[in-house]
C-alpha cells in the first residue's frame, strides 16, 4: 500500500501551512509508515492511505516518487 504523508520538517518549529511537505511511502500500514520515519526529524502531521481513484490522481503528478526507506 501507498501511504502520503504530510509532515513540516523541522519538529521544533510550530506547522505552518506553507512549509508543509510530502512524501510517498509504500508500507502495510501507518505504524509501519511511522517506524520507518522515526530517525528523521519530521513533524508528522497526517499520514494518508492512497488507493483507487486518489492513488491514480497522485501517480499522474509530475511530484510523485516513492521513498525508499
């Protein structure tokens, strides 16, 4: 499964819309997803599960690239 995930990338600061980033990673589940991001020093804010019509609107932007984790 396909996971985007919105997150700010230093987790000292407060979220700001603007600075907000994503990422795709293909693990079985969200806590899965968290695990392998855990040594970065993200500020996770959503983790959403792409599948369907959404993940076929994703895959067609130009910003779409799975992370290798």
């Amino acid at each position: 499964m396909i996971y985007k995930v919105y997150y700010q990338e230093n987790v000292h600061e407060v979220p700001v819309r603007e600075n907000t980033k994503t990422l795709y990673i293909e693990a079985s589940s969200e806590r899965e997803v968290r695990h392998k991001l855990k040594d970065r020093p993200y500020n996770i804010e959503y983790i959403s599960l792409l599948e369907g019509n959404h993940l076929e609107y994703e895959q067609a932007s130009p910003n779409y690239k799975v992370e290798n984790i």
